[in-house]
C-alpha cells in the first residue's frame, strides 16, 4: 500500500508539475507576449494554443511508446525536457522565440501526461479508480492552480521589491518552473514502482488499440472522446480570453489585470482542489455517466452567463463554481475512460484521449479570440457553453457504463 501510494503521489507530482508550467503565465502571458511584439488578440490565441498544439498531435505516440517502452522512462525524459524548455521560455527575446519554445514545452507535456495517466490506472485496482483518479487529477491540477498564484506573486515580488524591470519580472517565474521540474524527475526515479503486469514489447494489435475494446463499449469510448474536445475548448479558452476581457472592459493597467486575476484563478483553484478528492469517492459510489451529464450541464450554462456578470467581482465568483462543478466531472470521466482501456493499449488510448482534449484546447483560444474580435466579446463564452451541453447530451443518449467484472 505504501508503495502504491508513493508511486501515485509522485506521478500526480510530475503531471502538477507540468500543469504548473502551463499555468505559472495565465495572470500575465498576454501582457508578456505583446512587451514581446503580439500585436492582436489572435497573436496571443496563437501562443496559447501552441503548447496544445505540440502536446495535441504527439499525445497518442508517447503514449504508445510508453506501452513498448515502459510508461516511467517516458515520463523522466519529458520531464528533463520540460526543465530546459521552461529556461528556454524565459530567455525568449521576441514573441516568435516564444512561439517555438511554447511549442517545446507541449512536446515535453505529452511526454508526461499520458503515461502518468495511464501508469495510475495500471496501479489500481477496479473499483478504486474514482478514487486514485480524484488524487491524481486533483494534485496534479494543482499545479494549475498554484501556479498562476505563483507566477504572479513571484513576478509582484520581482517588479516591487526586486524593483526589476516589468520584462525581466515576467522572466523570474520560468527558473523556478525548471526547478520544480527537476525535482519531480527524481521523485519518479526513486518513489515510481512499475506493476507487474506491465511489459515491455508492443503488442501486434497495437496499431489498431480500438480492437481491443468489446464492441458494446465502443460508442462509450467514442461518446468520451468527444466530449474531451468540448472540455478542451472550455477548458482552455477561459484564462487568456477572461485576461483579455477584463482588461479591456474595465479599462484596468497591465500590473492590476496581473493581480486580479492571480487573485480570481487562485481561489477558484482552491475551490478545485476540494471539490476534487471529494468527486473521486462520489465517481465509486454512483454513475459515472450521470455525474459527467449533470455536472457539466451546470458548468456549461455558468460559462454562458460569465460574460453578463457585470463586474470583476462577479466574474470571480461565477469562475469559481464554474470550476467546481467542473471538478465534480473530472475523475469520473477519467475513471470511466480507465475502466474501458485494456492494460496492453492503455497508454495508446490516454494518448488519444489526450489529443482529442487536445484539439479542443487548441481550437479554444483561437476560435475565441476571433469571435472576441469579429462578432462580439460575449460570443465565446456563448459558444462554449452551447458546445459543452450538445456533446453531454450524446454521451448521456449513448453511452453505457460496464459492470463490475467487464472493468479492465
């Protein structure tokens, strides 16, 4: 039991980690990147979509390489190549620079997340994945929520008391990302013990993971996957956009956007965090299905109404039960997922699972800062929300949860 918790901490560890990365710019990326020469909205939807992009479409690869090589070397080199990306990013002197390492940054991501994902559902035991999946996603959502806090803290702390130049202040944040970064790898070196059943040598079917789903679960696994791309789409749009729309629409400067919205994306991430380890023990008493439909009909239509709230203060507290109702969702669809992947190809499939999340979260920013742009500046949170509920309803029309001996 030691072992296994130990083993779960580290890799929940190692993914925070590389969430905290992601989320260590959200109070401040858009202003960085045009001190750095974005000139538009779209500029910025470009930067934040570049992470995914790479993340995105080599998810399924170092997935399935983590299925033939084993899911632990996998996971120490993405993290010795997030380190030196994350230095990288620091160091960047015009937007373009950004762009590239931002993308290097996503390939180290995809070298993380889904073989850490996928070598937690190989340590559990059916029955307990609710469970382990609400730690798992709920430290290693951490990183998501602290790290805003973090980067804008380290940055106030840098631009007032440092009294470093507003640049140089954005820059701090990224060394201690590398840091951390380095420290996870050896968590996973010593703590990570890799299960028995897990073998090196891919199978012939590979290829063709789908195979080896029983056919009646196979709409499931579709119905799941499209539904990650509209928690892609909501998931990642949210942040960059709601910077860029409170500070245009209270007319608020640079240093009190930062502030503000560290303060709002801290305390909706504290709200995550204990909705979450909560969520997992519901994901194991109840339907998964009906938790996922539920929850994120709710989540869905507070996004629609975000726009409408009327002040900053308003925005923050519809935020935050949009965040949670959201973390109600989130280890009962990871869990479902878990239940329906056999051990073999489970790393192939997270990775798919991953890449359709992935498109979403790359459409997301793009997409919203266009309609921000073009149509009007509540449109995207209108889209999102419409999004959302259309693909919940097809996984509550056609999905099917397995009994307790068809869990693999």
């Amino acid at each position: 039991m030691f072992f296994l918790l130990a083993s779960v901490l580290a890799l929940s560890i190692s993914a925070a980690v590389v969430m905290f990365g992601f989320g260590i710019v959200l109070p401040f990326l858009p202003l960085y990147a045009q001190i750095l020469g974005a000139g538009s909205g779209l500029d910025i939807g470009l930067l934040s979509s570049a992470f995914l992009l790479t993340r995105t479409f080599l998810a399924t690869p170092f997935g399935m390489a983590s299925d033939r090589i084993g899911r632990k070397k996998m996971i120490m080199l993405g993290m010795a190549v997030y380190a030196i990306t994350s230095i990288l990013f620091a160091l960047s002197e015009s937007w373009f620079q950004l762009l590239i390492f931002r993308l290097l940054q996503g390939v180290a991501s995809a070298m993380v997340w889904p073989p850490a994902t996928a070598l937690v559902a190989d340590l559990t035991p059916a029955g307990k994945r609710g469970t382990a999946m609400g730690i798992y996603n709920s430290i290693s959502m951490s990183g998501w929520v602290i790290g805003p806090a973090v980067g804008g803290g380290i940055q106030w702390y840098a631009r007032n008391v440092m009294m470093l130049e507003q640049l140089e202040s954005f820059r701090l944040p990224f060394y201690f990302s590398a840091a951390l970064s380095l420290i996870s790898l050896s968590l996973v070196w010593f703590l990570v013990k890799l299960p028995a059943i897990q073998k090196k040598g891919m199978d012939p079917l590979a290829l063709f993971p789908f195979k080896h789903i029983e056919g009646k679960f196979k709409k499931t696994i579709y119905a799941l996957l499209v539904i990650g791309i509209s928690y892609g789409f909501a998931t990642s749009f949210i942040e960059p956009l709601l910077v860029y729309f409170v500070q245009h629409e209270y007319f608020l400067s640079p240093d009190e956007v930062t502030q503000s919205m560290a303060a709002i994306f801290s305390v909706t991430g504290i709200a995550t965090l204990l909705v979450m380890v909560y969520a997992g023990r519901l994901a194991d008493k109840f339907s998964k299905k009906k938790i996922i439909a539920i929850f994120t009909s709710v989540a869905q239509a507070l996004t629609i109404a975000m726009p409408f709230s009327g002040s900053i203060s308003n925005i923050g507290v519809v935020m935050v039960i949009r965040s949670a109702f959201y973390s109600l969702t989130s280890p009962a669809y990871t869990a479902l997922q878990q239940d329906l992947l056999p051990q073999k190809v489970r790393g192939t499939l997270t990775g798919m699972f991953d890449t359709f999340f992935g498109l979403g979260s790359i459409a997301g920013p793009v997409i919203s800062f266009i309609l921000y742009d073009e149509v009007s500046h509540s449109m995207p949170f209108i889209v999102s929300g419409i999004l959302g509920i259309a693909t919940v309803l097809i996984l509550f029309l056609i999905a099917k949860e397995p009994a307790k001996d068809e869990v693999q």
